[in-house]
C-alpha cells in the first residue's frame, strides 16, 4: 500500500512537478492563495472565540460613546444623528485594529517553524501575504455583522441594501489588506512580539484619530487634515459613509487610492516577510 | 551504476556580519544516502538547511539540489525538497489530516489524487486513527511523524530534517529513527539530517561531516571517523572531540538555549 505512494520517488525530476503536469503561474499563484485562505479559515473556524471577543470592542464604542457624543451635537454630521455617523467609522476602526494586529501571526509562525515550512513549498511569495492579508479581511467581515446587528438593535438608520452591503465587504476587504500588510511589514522588521504589541499600540490611535471615523475632516486644524488626507483609513471611512449613510460614493478616487496603497504595501510585505527568519 | 548526485556543495558560506557562520563547506550527497551533519548548537548546520531549502541566501560558493542551482533557480530547488524544521511546525489548531489536506492543496495535488495519497502517508507514518484529533493533543513523536509525512507528500528527492529528534523522549526518539531507517531501505531518498546527538549520527547517517565554528572539521562514515581516532573502542563523541580538538564552539547563544527548551516544552 505504502510502496504505491513513493514507488516513484526520486530521480523523477521532470515528473516532480505536482501531478506531473506543468502549471501555469496563475495558476499556481491562485492556488497557492486559495490554500492560505482557506488555511486560516479553518483555524478560525476551529477556534471562532476571536471573533467574539472583537466583537465587543466596536459595541462598546457605539454603545457608550456614540450614545454619549450623539447628546452632545458639537460635531457637524451632515444632517444625521451623530449615530449614525459615526457607525461607519466604527466598523473601519474594527477593521483596522483586528488587521494591524494581524502581523503577529506572522512572528508566531515564524517561532514555531510553521513560516519556514511554508516558505520551502514551491509556491511564490507573495502568495502569503495575499492569502494572509485576504484572511484578515475575512476576519474583518465578522465585524460588519457585528455593526449590523447593533445598528439594528438601537436602530440606527443605515442601507443595508444589497448594493451598499456589496460596497461594504469590498471596502472592508481592501482595507484590511492594507493594514494586515502594513501589520506584516513591521512584524518583519520588530522580529519580537514584544516589540511588535508596542508598535501596533503606537500606530492605531493616530490611524483612528487622524481619521474621519468620529469627526469631520473640515473641523480638523490644517496640520491635522493633511495627516487625515495620508491616512488610508480616511478613505475607508469616505466609502462605508457613503455606502451605509448619504448614498453618495466617489468610488473611482477612494477605490484607486485604496488599491494603489494595498499594492504598494503587499509588494514591501512580500520583498520584507522571507527575512523574517533571518 | 552512476551514482546520482543529489545534493551538491562547494564552498557554501554564509557571513552575518563579518563573522562566518557557515566557512567555505563542501559537500554532496549521493541518491538514497543518509548523511549527517553533526556539531554542536552554533557550529552552522541549520544555517546550511536554511540556505540549501533557499529560505536563507547564501554569501558565497554554490550549491544545487537535483542540479538547479539554490541562487538562480530556488523555486525549482523547492520543488524537490521536503522539509523538517527544527521548532515543531504542523499547525496545533488543525487535525492531523487537516495538515495533510491543506499540504496536498497548497501543492497542487488534484482533489482526485488527495485521499490515496493523505490515507497512505497517514498509514505509513501510523497516524491513521489521530487522524481526526488536533495536533495541539499529539504527543512529541506523533507531531514528529506528521511533519516527516507531509514533507514527503510531493515525493521530494531529498528530505532535509533539523534536529528531527530534539526534545523527544527516548522512546519517540526511536520510533523516528526506525521510520526514517524504514523509508531508507524501502526508497531511495537522500536525506540530510542535522543533529548535534552523536548516537543519532552513528544510528541514521551513512556518511558524517563533523561541523565546528563553520568548518568541516572531518567527513567520513561513522565507523571510518572512530577508526580515525587511532582508538579501537573510541565512539563517535570521542571521534567528535578528536576532530575538533576538543575546542567546541561555544556559541549556542541565548536564543538558541530558549529556543531548545521551548521546543522541549511544547512536545511535553
């Protein structure tokens, strides 16, 4: 029985290729993407207890916060509740803070000797971080159930139509890329958890607050909205804003900064991840 | 019979900085051979994995796996190489042919062709009833089994294991040295091992390079590296002190002392 596996073991060189057959690249890069996915989905599925402690996080803000700032009125919303407002700022927060975070996956794998294993597979590069960066937007996903389910509980007026929520996981998906990238970028570089928990700190509160996730851009003082303008999660929010609450999207400007960020930084993180291990 | 040469060396070298960790080695292994690089922690045998799987690049000399090059042509090395680390890497949160599944995906393996090959792996390697448990439950010498099986997966021409038995009990120790014995015999797949265990060495290996602060300090088999001592009833630790002079590199610094441990810890 066994013999039939490995009967022609070696020396096959030509034959050695998966199934004997030659693949495309595409091939073998969609492949090798899928595979990650669906690795890590599998993790998650075996172990969901992440998705609900991250879920708490996005509830509290709106629950708390929200509640307390939409009393206040000091912050223009463009005619709608502070609520509802601020929701889509909230879910790209979301998005953000499971992502940024997502890096030390990266340095745990590489201590366990997972990363090396991966790295030896004859598939490329970049391979992983598409597929990690594609699981951190699944993870993300959660989170906009998570939003749905609280905005329809203290009811906050949102669409949630089949075109905005197609809108939604779109944007949810590129941004987690970026920030899941960005995350693995600084994971090859730090090498240590323990510096890593420190950086990721460091990066989500001006992220959050540079942002236009609780707060207009045009109340910002000008040093303040140049920062907002370099913040990718400026434009995430742009995007869910308008998906979920005024119905008015500039989708080719804020989808075309968004790709062209999540390329650059899949291509640093793919040139950066392999020294990792060094 | 030509012998075919799997694995080919020359002059590989590896510098961190201005210190060598792997000084000018040369070496090759022949199909269906077991050969051993043995020495203490530090002395640069994992650098050599990491730079022969491509996962390290190198900083002078050459070498080639199946005659592709590990410089110009690594995606075509990897294709021909399972690999072992020495940190225990099958995933902890998937079952035992969750592991398995997901190797055969990432490899290409048609869905056709899975199950024949993921059963017969899972029989060969005697996981066959675990295969459903999650690897976090496995003991040392099963988590062991597992990554020698999905490293064999693709048929790789050579097999490269680091430290394959380090902090495995005795019992398990053994059990991964009859496997690989048994594929040997049954295959004929080169493998390379590294260990700085010299009973292992003696054990597994056909031929051993003797590594020391980056060198090769000796390279022979194991009965021809005793013989070598002048002592009838020398073993293969006193070949080891007789060829390094007793100067062993005490460099296995901190993290890889953690490291060891860690491993130790973790298979329980």
């Amino acid at each position: 029985m066994t013999s039939s596996v490995l009967a022609r073991l070696p020396g096959a060189s030509a034959e050695n290729m998966p199934e004997g057959r030659q693949e495309s690249w595409l091939a073998v890069w969609l492949r090798g993407i899928a595979g990650v996915v669906e690795l890590e989905v599998r993790k998650l599925w075996h172990d969901p207890t992440e998705v609900f402690t991250r879920a708490v996080q996005p509830a509290l803000w709106l629950l708390i916060f929200g509640e307390a700032f939409s009393r206040l009125r000091a912050i223009p919303t463009g005619g709608v509740s502070y609520l509802t407002f601020m929701a889509p700022g909230i879910l790209a927060q979301s998005m953000m803070f499971i992502s940024i975070f997502f890096g030390i996956a990266i340095i745990w794998e590489r201590d366990l000797g997972l990363m090396q294993k991966m790295l030896a597979l004859p598939l490329p590069r970049s391979v992983f971080i598409l597929g990690k960066a594609l699981a951190a937007g699944v993870r993300s996903l959660a989170q906009v159930v998570v939003v749905i389910i609280i905005s329809l509980l203290i009811e906050i007026p949102l669409r949630w139509q089949l075109v905005p929520l197609l809108g939604v996981i779109a944007t949810v998906m590129i941004g987690a890329m970026i920030f899941a990238s960005f995350s693995m970028i600084l994971a090859s570089i730090v090498k240590t958890r323990e510096r890593f928990m420190g950086l990721g700190q460091l990066f989500t509160m001006p992220f959050f607050f540079a942002s236009n996730a609780l707060y207009p851009i045009s109340i910002m003082p000008p040093w303040l909205q140049v920062l907002s303008r370099i913040n990718p999660l400026t434009y995430v929010v742009n995007l869910l804003r308008g998906f979920l609450v005024t119905g008015q999207v500039n989708a080719s400007a804020d989808f075309g900064i968004l790709i062209v960020v999540a390329v650059v930084m899949v291509v640093v993180a793919t040139k950066l991840y392999p020294t990792a291990i060094y | 019979m030509v012998e075919t040469e799997i694995v080919h060396v020359e002059n590989l070298t590896k510098l961190f900085g201005h210190k060598a960790a792997v000084d000018h080695i040369s070496f090759s292994v022949p199909q269906g051979e077991v050969f051993g690089l043995v020495g203490p922690n530090g002395a640069g045998k994992t650098t050599t994995v990491k730079m022969l799987t491509t996962l390290l690049p190198s900083s002078g000399g050459s070498a080639s796996i199946h005659g592709y090059d590990i410089r110009k042509h690594p995606s075509q090395v990897r294709r021909f190489i399972g690999y072992v680390p020495q940190a225990l890497s099958a995933d902890g949160d998937l079952t035992g042919y969750e592991n398995l599944l997901m190797f055969c995906k990432l490899l290409g393996i048609s869905g056709t062709e899975r199950p024949r090959r993921i059963q017969e792996i899972l029989e060969m390697m005697d996981l066959t009833e675990a295969a459903h448990r999650r690897v976090k439950q496995y003991s040392g010498g099963m988590v062991r089994r597992l990554e020698v099986g999905q490293a064999m997966l693709m048929r790789p021409s050579v097999l490269l294991l680091d430290e394959p038995t380090v902090g495995l009990d005795p019992v398990a120790r053994r059990t991964v040295w009859d496997l690989l014995n048994s594929f040997r015999q049954q295959y004929p797949l080169s493998i390379l091992i590294t260990t700085h265990y010299m009973d292992e060495a003696e054990a597994l290996c056909d031929r051993v390079a003797i590594m020391n602060h980056g060198h090769i300090a000796a390279l022979d088999t194991p009965a021809a590296l005793r013989a070598g001592t002048g002592n009838p009833e020398a073993t293969m630790e006193d070949a080891f002190r007789f060829y390094t002079g007793g100067d062993y590199a005490e460099e296995a610094d901190y993290r890889d002392v953690k490291r060891t441990r860690k491993i130790a810890r973790r298979l329980g």
